[in-house]
C-alpha cells in the first residue's frame, strides 16, 4: 500500500507466515533506493491483524477483537 503522502516513495506491506505458524508482520519499503526502512511484529497484532492505511508515514492496522467474527473492531496506530 503506497503512502498516501504524493511526495513519498514508501509503500507499506503486510507479511504472513503460512498455517500452521500463523503469524504476521508488517514493513516498510522504500521504492526510490530500493531498501527496507523497518519490519516489526508489533504485539498488540495476531494473525487477524490487517494492514488498513498508510498516511505520512503512519501505518494504520486493524484488529479483531473477536476472532470468531471476521470484521475489524479496533483500529490501531501501530507505529511511524
């Protein structure tokens, strides 16, 4: 997902493990040089964790607090 900032060059990108691992990550590159900026697990995330935004530099995460219904319930600011 590309920033939503016209003057970026950084896309953020969700990761995930195969079953049975189920886990996920989140990273941030940047297409002008290439390079990886950042890759981080945050702990408030699980496997039904879901990239939603990307916004001058902001990576916006949903979670699901109930794992046995599939819609988003928190909206998490995970980091910059």
């Amino acid at each position: 997902m590309p920033d939503s900032d016209a003057d970026s060059n950084l896309w953020a990108v969700e990761l995930r493990d195969v079953p049975p691992a189920k886990k996920v990550s989140f990273a941030v590159i940047d297409l002008k040089k290439p390079e990886l900026k950042w890759k981080e697990a945050p702990e408030a995330t699980d496997w039904w964790t879901s990239l939603t935004a990307f916004s001058y530099g902001h990576v916006y995460l949903h979670n699901n607090r109930y794992p046995d219904l599939p819609q988003p319930t928190d909206l998490f600011d995970g980091f910059r």
